[in-house]
C-alpha cells in the first residue's frame, strides 16, 4: 500500500503576479524549487493563505534568484498578486518509508528569498 506524505513546502512565499491568460500552471523561481525540492511539472497544492483558495496545478521553473511566484491560467481567479501562499509537493511512498521521510520546509521571507530551512 502506498500513502501520499509531504515530501516539501515553500511557506509564506509571495505571489508577484497572476496572469488568467496563459494554458495553466505556477512559475516559481528555480532556485526556490531546488531548494525545496521540487522538479519542473511537479503537481503541487497551493494554498492560498488571504481567502483560504485552495488548488492543484504544476510547476514550471522560472528565472532563477528573480523570487518571482506567478500563478498562471485558470488558477488566477482563485490567487492574486501579493496574496501569501504555501506552496505544498507530496509524494507517494510505503508506510515505512513514511517513517523516514522528513520533509523540506523552506520558509520565505516577503521578497521570496529563503529566510529559514
């Protein structure tokens, strides 16, 4: 049996744009997704700390050290520029190997850079 866990978490990161027009996913600054490590197209779970929007999308990597977050496509409507998220990547592993698994929790300060790991 497999049981999806928590593998990494970017907190507290901050959106610096939103763009409704584009086929649908969220741009995060390279660096941040090594850091947490998350791959290029990795579904992930954002929750949006302002309205307590929640969604899934897949990320595609952005430039690196430029701290953007741009929620893109569809999910624009739910997330807004300068709204407060946490962006969560899970994985699917035996309950064993759950024992072992520490997630990456790596928090972001207000300009999106790391600020605790």
């Amino acid at each position: 049996m497999l049981i999806k866990v928590l593998k990494s978490k970017l907190h507290r990161a901050h959106v610096t744009d939103a763009k409704l027009d584009y086929p649908g996913s969220i741009e995060i600054d390279e660096n941040l997704m090594w850091a947490a490590g998350i791959v290029p197209y990795e579904a992930v779970t954002v929750a949006d700390l302002n309205n307590g929007n929640r969604l899934e999308t897949y990320v595609v990597p952005g430039e690196p050290g430029s701290g953007r977050i741009v929620i893109l496509g569809a999910a624009a409507r739910l997330v807004r520029a300068k709204d407060v998220i946490i962006v969560f990547s899970f994985a699917f592993c035996t309950p064993g190997e759950a024992a072992d698994l520490v997630p990456k929790i790596v928090v972001l300060d207000e300009n999106n850079r790391v600020a605790k790991q």
